[in-house]
C-alpha cells in the first residue's frame, strides 16, 4: 500500500510487480547489511556449534529465545535443557535499543555450559535483526521498491552507456542515499 501510494498507483495492475519489487528490495538489504529484518511468526530451530563453554556468538541475531538446550556428548539428543537463570541474552540493553540479541553468555550461577560438539546448541526462538524493521531501512527498501519497480516497467534494460571501444553497457547504479541509509546498520565480521 505504501509503495503503491509513493508511485501513485490506484488500480491493482501491477501489484505482483510490486510485490516482487518490495522482496527483491528486502532481500537485497539483508544482503549488503548481513542482517535478516524480519522474524518469522512462529519459532524456528536452530543449531549451533559453540566455541567456547561460557559464550554463544548468534551472528544472525536474536528477537526472543523460547528455549536453550545442549548436547553434551555428540549423540544430537539434547537433553540439558537450560533455565532462563542459567543465560543471558547480549547485550543486555539490545531490546530497549531496538537492536537484535546477539550472543548468549552463560550466568555464573548457571547450571550448564555450551556444549563444544558439531551443532551441540539447539535454540528455537525468533531470529533476525528485529521483530519489525527500524524506519530508516523500511524507507530504504521502499526506496529501492521503486528503483527496481521503475526499472521493469519504464526501463527494463538499465541506463545504457558507451565504453571506450564504442561498444554500448548496461550501467545499473546504486543509488547512494539508499546505500547511506543502510550503511549504519551493515555487520562487522571479525
């Protein structure tokens, strides 16, 4: 609806064309920031690997954590089943932040530790950068929705321009505000 009112556009025409728009527009920023901004609606599984007994690294981010389980001698049955006083989700300010969880740290009191097996960590919970998109990247994907929008509609074959060799190329620019906006919250890998 929204993008449909920034093209000004009152019929349901091309509503398949943007709808494809927008999930090429959302896939696109999940992919030069590292982030998925969007949770599934119910909880996914997920298994890990840790590399150390006392920490968790979840690269993919963290909404809510419905259980923690390991298995503590490499048979995949998890049978240590951990209590919400025996982790924390970090950094701890992530949710008033508006920012994913993004590691999980045993407490010191805490009953168990992270299991070093191949995929020795089973969460399930909601992952992902939030569970709905900061403004800023919903104004980017928008943005981008309509580039490529306009793209298929009014310019399917890009900006052509001629090389050196007088051969013509198909330029596809990025623009640079959208790649401002998303700039901030693109990952760091270490």
């Amino acid at each position: 609806t929204e993008l449909k009112a920034d093209l000004a556009i009152a019929n349901t025409n091309d509503d398949d064309k943007l709808e494809l728009a927008l999930d090429d527009a959302s896939r696109w920023i999940d992919e030069m920031t590292g982030w998925r901004f969007y949770t599934t609606s119910s909880d996914e599984s997920r298994y890990y690997t840790a590399q150390r007994g006392e920490k968790l690294d979840v690269a993919e981010g963290i909404v809510s954590l419905t259980s923690l389980a390991c298995d503590q001698d490499g048979d995949r049955v998890y049978e240590e089943t951990w209590a919400a006083t025996d982790y924390y989700l970090t950094p701890f300010n992530a949710a008033l932040e508006s920012k994913p969880y993004t590691a999980i740290e045993r407490t010191p009191t805490g009953d168990y530790w992270f299991s070093p097996y191949a995929k020795g960590v089973k969460l399930v919970g909601k992952f992902g950068y939030g569970a709905t998109a900061p403004k800023s990247i919903k104004d980017a994907c928008l943005l981008k929705a309509q580039q490529l929008f306009m793209r298929r509609t009014q310019m399917p074959f890009g900006i052509m321009q001629a090389s050196a060799t007088g051969q013509l190329v198909m330029k596809v620019p990025q623009d640079a505000d959208i790649l401002s906006i998303i700039s901030r919250y693109v990952r760091s890998i270490n």
